[in-house]
C-alpha cells in the first residue's frame, strides 16, 4: 500500500501515524513476529511494514490498518487507541 500522497501532516498528526507504529511493534514483538512474517501475514511488503514501524512518519490506509491488526489478532480499535 502506498503511502498518502501529502507533504506535510501536523505535528498532532505526525505523533498519532507514529504512535500507531509503534503500537503495531509492540504487538508484533509481543507475539514473536518479525517484520518480514507480520508483512505475509497481512499480505503488505515487508518495506511497508518497516516504514509504519519506524520513527519516522508514514501515512497508511485504514486497509493496512485493518489487515495488520487481523495478523497480530487484535482489534483494529487496539492500532488506534491511546492513553
């Protein structure tokens, strides 16, 4: 899946894509997942799932989303929530 084509997102927006990142890490690593099999599992690229997990801010679909959190068998609600 590519990327949203935009420049420049909000600083609110840069934290929210890269808390979303770094939840999918958390559940991935908690269920012994790398990169590479989170990526088959959710039939996305491997480099897709890398740039969502990096620090650095990638825009995805609320597909991906949906498709990611299917694979680490968690609600998609559990990809966006934060406290």
């Amino acid at each position: 899946m590519p990327p949203i084509n935009r420049k420049s997102y909000s600083e609110d927006e840069n934290q929210f894509l890269k808390n979303i990142g770094f939840k999918i890490q958390f559940f991935r690593k908690q269920r012994g997942l790398s990169q590479n099999e989170l990526a088959e599992k959710a039939d996305l690229s491997y480099t897709t799932i890398s740039h969502i997990e990096s620090t650095s801010v990638y825009g995805l679909s609320i597909v991906a989303v949906y498709r990611i959190a299917k694979a680490l068998d968690v609600d998609p609600s559990q990809l966006l929530m934060f406290k």
